[in-house]
C-alpha cells in the first residue's frame, strides 16, 4: 500500500476527513495551524520512514513549503485552493529527487462550483508557466555571452 496526502483548504473540513478516514481502518495523521513545529517534523519523519501514518491530512498552508513527503506517491486536493503557487507546492511535496513511483493528482469535486474553480485554477497555472518561461527567455538573451 502506498502512502497519500490529502490537502484539505477548510479547517473546519479536516477533522470529520480525518475521522472518516480513521473510521475506514487507515492510519492517519493531522497538520494544521494548531500542530506545533516541532510536532509537525516528528509527523513528517514518520510520515517518511515509517509503516505508519498512511496518510496525511493537511492544511495546505502548514505545510506547502519546503517538506519532502516522497514516501507519498498521491496527492488529493479535497477541495480546491485558489493561489497557484500554494497548489505547486502542494504538489511539489511528492515530485522530489527522491521519488520512486508515479505520481497521482487527483481533484475532488463536489459542484459544478468546485468543477470551475479547479478549471479556473488550471488556467491560472498554464498562465503561471507561460510567464515563467517567456521571463526565463528573456532572462537568456540579455545574459547571452558576448
């Protein structure tokens, strides 16, 4: 069995998911605001070198930067977040040097609402890697070597 992160964007949403999931027979663990730091990093190592926690439920701003989770194969957005660059990140926890299984995205959508904000978030993100590599152009010819 392989390892999952779910990000949940909505505190009030992560404990009934951690409860559903837990009352379904997985081990899972919880990081939020309220998960002190040093909390947080003993979750993470055992997230990474342990048989258990078998999934992470996270609040996607306490933990989309600089965390390797490669232990994971699979990312679960509950609902959608609107920031780009929360949402890289995010996916950013699994596609690391260090990963050794295909990677899985997938959208959970409730409405035809959630169904929008996740293609207007797609939208943003193809604009987010236009602009990336239009300036990464551009960077290339003024620093051209003489």
């Amino acid at each position: 069995e392989r390892k999952v992160i779910v990000f949940v964007p909505y505190t009030h949403t992560i404990s009934m998911v951690h409860k559903r999931l837990t009352e379904g027979g997985y081990t899972a663990e919880v990081i939020n605001g309220s998960v002190s730091a040093s909390e947080r990093a003993a979750i993470f190592l055992r997230f990474q070198t342990s048989e258990n926690p078998r999934v992470l439920v996270i609040q996607p701003q306490a933990a989309s930067h600089g965390i390797t989770l490669t232990a994971a194969d699979t990312v679960v957005f509950w609902s959608p977040v609107m920031s780009v660059e929360t949402y890289i990140q995010c996916v950013a926890r699994i596609d690391r040097v260090g990963q050794t299984h295909k990677m899985t995205v997938i959208h959970l959508e409730g409405s035809e609402v959630e169904k929008k904000m996740y293609n207007m978030l797609e939208n943003k993100i193809d604009l987010h890697e236009k602009l990336v590599e239009l300036y990464s152009s551009e960077m290339e010819i003024v620093h051209e070597p003489e």
